[in-house]
C-alpha cells in the first residue's frame, strides 16, 4: 500500500473515506458531493492583474499578499508564486493536522510527532480536456499505516479531491 518504510506516496484519487465518515450531497449532474453542516472560519482571497501574472491578496486576520508569475516551465517569467504552489501548500498544511488530530484521537500522538508533509501539485492537460491536477503526498517520519490512512480520511483537502466539492459562483 505505501512506498518505503519511513515515507509515504499516496494516490489521492484512489484512495476512499470510510462510510461514517461522508457528508454528502449530490450535484445536478447526480454526483455526490462533500457538503457542509456548517462554517467554523471562512478564508477570503482576491485575485487581479493578467491572470497568473497579477497579484492575490488575503483579506483574513493576517493580510497577505504575493505576486503571482506564471513558471517559467509554462512560458511564464517565473520570479513569483503560482496557483499550484499556493495548492500544494496549503494541502500540506492541512493534512499534517488532520494527521495530528487523527493520531491523537486514535491515542496514537507520539507516532506522528516527527511527521513531515510533502506535496506535489502536477498541473498538466487532463484527459477530458483541459488542464488539470494531480497530487503526490509524502508522509515522512511516521511508520502506522493506521494514522495516515485516517488522516487522509479526515484531511478536506483529501475530500475535495476524492468526492468533489459543492462551488458556488456568482457575479460580485
């Protein structure tokens, strides 16, 4: 199931959420869908300028703000931040604490005390057109299969990506 002994590939669109575990609704195509009970924090993001080469600023208790650049790998200057990495940081951040929480529940805590997260977001033209993602994650330092499995069970980013999620848009 897993790579190497101390770290961890996980194919995140073959993995599934146990029963008890999903939350769902389902999308006007019949789809099922995560869906939330409700909020606990909202994030807010804006984005302008020329698409990848522009600006994205956070409007939450800690403002941010990058400078987006296409890679260079795309024909892009390179030199600033990119929708995937901004993925690929946040997925790592997410799943390490759902891994934390999920060990702790598990009375398992100290088996993900030296866990180390890396993701790897490929963009790339997707078979049903387009562009589209994948994503490798890397769990290093923590040897239960247990506590990944649950941690990725748990993990929204995991979710989203496994059972799709619901997408409002309007116009502003």
């Amino acid at each position: 199931m897993f790579a190497t002994r101390s770290r961890y590939l996980l194919n995140v669109s073959r993995r599934t959420v146990t029963p008890q575990a999903r939350l769902y609704a389902t999308d006007t195509a019949g789809r099922l869908t995560v869906t939330l009970k409700n909020t606990k924090f909202t994030a807010t993001a804006r984005a302008a300028g020329s698409g990848r080469n522009g600006e994205v600023h956070s409007a939450d208790e800690t403002p941010l703000t990058l400078t987006l650049a296409r890679p260079t790998a795309l024909g892009g200057p390179g030199g600033g931040t990119n929708p995937e990495q901004l993925f690929a940081m946040g997925y790592a951040s997410c799943f390490l604490g759902a891994l934390q929480l999920m060990a702790g529940r598990l009375g398992k805590s100290d088996a993900v005390k030296d866990a180390v997260i890396h993701t790897s977001v490929h963009l790339g033209e997707a078979e049903i057109g387009g562009f589209g993602i994948a994503v490798d994650i890397k769990v290093e330092g923590v040897e239960d299969e247990e506590v990944i499995k649950a941690g990725h069970e748990a993990c929204p980013y995991s979710r989203a990506l496994v059972h799709g999620i619901k997408v409002n848009i309007s116009k502003a």
